[in-house]
C-alpha cells in the first residue's frame, strides 16, 4: 500500500540531516545489496567511502567527548584534536591532507552531523527490516520506498511511527 501525504511547507522547504543524509546512506548501501558495484573499481569506491564514514563517526565522537585516542591508533593515549582528527581520516578514510582536514574542521563547527547520518541510516535500514517481517513474502520493497519518499524530510522518531502503520 503507498500512502503518499501532502507535504507541509516545513516538509517541503526543510531539510532533516538524519533523515535525508540518512536515506542517501541507505540508498547507497541498497545498491549494494542489488548488486550494482559489480566491477572491482566501483565495489572498491564504494568500501572505501564505508570506510571513510566510519572514520567520520569516530573523530566526531572523539572531538567532542573528551575521550583518548585508544591503543593501537596514532596518538593513542592523546585527546583528540584537529591535527590527530586530520591524521586519522587521511590514514582510515583515504583522503589527502586539504580534504580531511575540511572534514575535521567540518565535525568541529557542527557536532554529531557526521553521527547523524550514520543514525538515519539505520533508521531506514530498521524500518525496512520490521516492515519485512510484518509483511512477510507480500513485503513490496518498491511499494515501501515510495511510501517512505513519500512521507517527506521527518524526525527519525516520527519516520519510525509512520512506517511501522504501512
């Protein structure tokens, strides 16, 4: 069943990080599992940049919560700053010098974005994993995610309530 609601103007004009952010996490992993990165340069790209978003998440954490770097990483024992934030994501996450520290500086001004995606992510990933197993073999994966497109940028606890009622 596709339920497709009208968008309020909020809905229409704002933009939820989690959520979209989310989605796009998720779209790209369902790639993956439908079997689009079949050569090894696009399956590489894409674990490559599954590498880099974790990394992200880690420096993100790290940056804001006082935590030490643990053992067996470079500067373990040190709290995380932005040179030790630059180091980790050009080693974990691939990228040159100009790029990461962007990122770092990035996850310094704005706390937890690069958490947030990684939530909605999830968020998506567990909404389609409940409306499986409440659907069963008459689970309609086209059908579901025009319903969730549908229903617009939500909070992940509201996007959670609306999809479990499809």
């Amino acid at each position: 069943m596709t339920r497709l609601l009208p968008l309020t103007r909020f809905q229409r004009v704002a933009f939820n990080a989690a959520h979209g952010e989310g989605w796009a996490l998720y779209a790209e992993r369902l790639m993956d599992e439908l079997g689009w990165f079949k050569t090894p340069d696009t399956r590489l790209g894409f674990l490559s940049m599954q590498a880099l978003r974790a990394a992200r998440v880690v420096v993100d954490i790290g940056l804001h919560t006082d935590c030490v770097i643990p053992t067996g990483w470079h500067g373990a024992g040190e709290k995380w700053n932005l040179d030790l934030a630059v180091t980790h994501l050009m080693a974990a996450g691939g990228q040159d010098e100009s790029f990461a520290k962007s990122e770092a500086l990035r996850y310094l001004s704005m706390p937890a974005q690069a958490i947030s995606y990684k939530i909605g992510e999830r968020a998506w990933l567990e909404a389609r994993t409940r409306a499986r197993a409440k659907h069963g073999s008459s689970f309609d994966r086209k059908s579901w995610h025009s319903a969730a497109l549908g229903l617009g940028a939500l909070g992940l606890d509201q996007f959670a309530t609306e999809m479990d009622a499809i």
